[in-house]
C-alpha cells in the first residue's frame, strides 16, 4: 500500500510496497514525466475504473501531484511523480531499514555491516 | 404550576435511574447522528430504527420508574420527536451545503459556464452546480445542487455530459416536489429508487437524446445516480 504499511517481501520489484496498480502508474510516471489521465491508461493498459481510484489515493498519500488542465472547453488533469525514483527509493531504503533497528537493535546494525562487508 | 410539581417529582422519584436514563438518551442521539452520516441506506435505517428503539425504551423505563404523573414523559417524548424531525429535515435540506464542504467542491461556472447555464435552462428548480477533485467519475445530486468530478469531466463529451446534468437536475426538481414524508420514506427504505432512476434517465434521454444517454451511461455505468 501506499502508506508503506504493509509489506510483501515475497512480492517482485516495487509491488513489495505498492499495489501492482499504483507500482505500474508509479513507474510509468517515473518514465514519462508528466501524463495525462487517458496516456496513463492506455500506457498501463489498466482500465479507467481501477486506475482512477488508485490516482485519487497516489495523490492523497503524496506520491503524485496533479493540476486540472482546461483547454478548449475541455477539463483534463495532468500528473507528474512529487518523487523521483531515486527520492522513492530512499524513504523506501530509510523507513524500512528505521524499523529493522527498532525491532531488533544492535543485531540489526551488525547484520547490515555483515552485508556490506559481503558485497 | 402542574410542570413544575412534576419536575419536582422527576427529582424525587429517580434519583437512582437518572444516570441511566441519562445514558440511553446519549446513546440514542449518537445512534441518531451515526444514521446521518452513514451513507449505506441498510446501516442508515438500522441506526436510525436502534435509535428510536432506545429512545422508547428509555421512555418506558421512565414510565414505570415514576410514581406520579405520567404528562412529562409524553411531553418530553414530543418534544425529542419534534427536534429529531426538525433535524433531519434540516439537515437533508442543508446536506449540499456540507457536501461542499467536506468535497472542496468549486461552482463550474468558473471552469465551464455552459453547464450552469444549460441546467439554469433545465428545470423550474435554480440548481447550482459543482466540481470536486477526484479522478474517479460520479455524479450525484443532493439539496439544490449537483456535484460532478473531475474524472467525470474528462471522461463525457458534451453531449453525454448534457445527459448526465439532466439526469441529476430531475433528481433535485422532483425532490423539490415530493412531500417531506415520501422522501424520508424514499432515504430509509430506498425500494423505489429503480423507479426514481428510471424516471430521470427518461428525462435525460428526451433532453439529449437517448443516444447520448445510452454512451454516458457505458462509459460510467452506476457512477451517476
């Protein structure tokens, strides 16, 4: 979930912590730039009605901002990601590894030095 | 005085049942507020019945606490059922008002002035009409305005929005002419809500055209209503 409340270690990629939807407009945003709603769609080729209600919670949660564009008499909105990929990744590395240690104190920091040491 | 003599008596007779009765009338009125802010019609009507039930429970167990006469009771009954009438009719009444508030909602005049005119054009009814963020499309009426999302504004063209405004504007003309009653009624037990839905898609449908209807109502099914 967006919240990074749950994770799923068993999962592939980002949807350890995304849902595979929010993961696909999350990476597609990372790539794209900025994107309306209807390039969102076909890009993740995910129907509107499962992609709009993961927008609404993406923006909500701060992953993305979008703005309502109004051209010609048409009302569209357009996204961009809040953070880049590398930004995401970071809160992502710091709020997990932030609960390692609260679980597990000193062992955690000798297992993370154990890892470095063996890359 | 009668009313104050049986104050008095209020005072005398249950002193030890006070805190309870006091209990059961701030569970009612919190079962109460919980049926009007509930959205689903089944939990709605099962809040607002538990309510009454423990206000009448509440009322007979005053009854046969009390030793004197039983003239308060029935006035203190009257007058929780006149404010709980008053409210919930207020509160029907004003429910756009919160909507807009707790949506953000923004008039469309500001975005698309066309729609506010062609509704103003619409219904005897002077319906204002408003646009909230969210990507998700929906349209829905409540007091004497219509709210539309954004998601919804991006997803119709004109035409199928124009069936989509006129859908809605029949919901607020038709609530302006239905008694008070049946619209409680209607909020309750929503078993003629097909009928009601039925009835505005017609009128959508003769306004702009039942091919406009018929594409809105594909491309958002069950999101208007």
């Amino acid at each position: 979930m967006v919240k990074l409340d749950q994770i799923n270690i068993s999962n592939d990629g980002l949807t350890k912590f995304f849902s595979p939807i929010e993961a696909s407009i999350l990476k597609t945003l990372w790539n794209e730039g900025e994107m309306t709603t209807s390039e969102l769609t076909e890009k993740t080729k995910i129907p509107l009605t499962s992609v709009a209600g993961t927008l609404d919670r993406l923006v909500k949660a701060g992953y993305a901002a979008r703005r309502m564009e109004n051209v010609n008499g048409r009302v569209r909105y357009v996204y961009e990601p809040v953070f880049s990929e590398e930004e995401a990744a970071n809160e992502i590395t710091t709020k997990i590894l932030d609960s390692l240690v609260d679980a597990f104190g000193p062992l955690a920091l000798a297992n993370f030095s154990k890892y470095s040491d063996k890359k | 005085m009668n009313l104050l003599s049986e104050l008095n008596c209020y005072g005398t007779c249950f002193t030890l049942s006070a805190p309870f009765i006091a209990l059961l009338v701030v569970i009612s009125i919190a079962l109460l507020s919980a049926s009007l802010m509930l959205r689903r019609p089944k939990q709605k009507l099962i809040t607002f019945v538990s309510s009454q039930a423990v206000v009448f429970l509440s009322v007979a167990l005053t009854f046969y606490l009390m030793d004197c006469s039983y003239m308060l009771t029935l006035y203190l009954y009257l007058g929780y059922a006149i404010t709980s009438t008053v409210l919930i009719f207020g509160v029907l009444r004003y429910y756009d008002r919160i909507m807009v508030r707790r949506l953000d909602a923004k008039p469309m005049g500001s975005i698309m002035k066309w729609a506010q005119e062609f509704v103003d054009n619409l219904v005897q009814v002077q319906a204002k009409l408003y646009y909230f963020d969210s990507a998700i499309p929906r349209a829905f009426a409540s007091g004497k305005s219509i709210f539309v999302s954004i998601g919804l504004l991006e997803l119709l063209n004109d035409e199928e929005l124009k069936a989509v405004l006129a859908h809605e504007a029949w919901h607020i003309f038709n609530n302006s002419q239905t008694p008070y009653p049946k619209q409680l009624a209607f909020m309750t037990f929503s078993s003629s809500e097909s009928e009601f839905e039925n009835m505005a898609d017609r009128f959508a449908a003769e306004i702009a055209g039942r091919g406009a209807l018929t594409s809105a109502r594909s491309k958002v099914d069950k999101v208007f209503i």
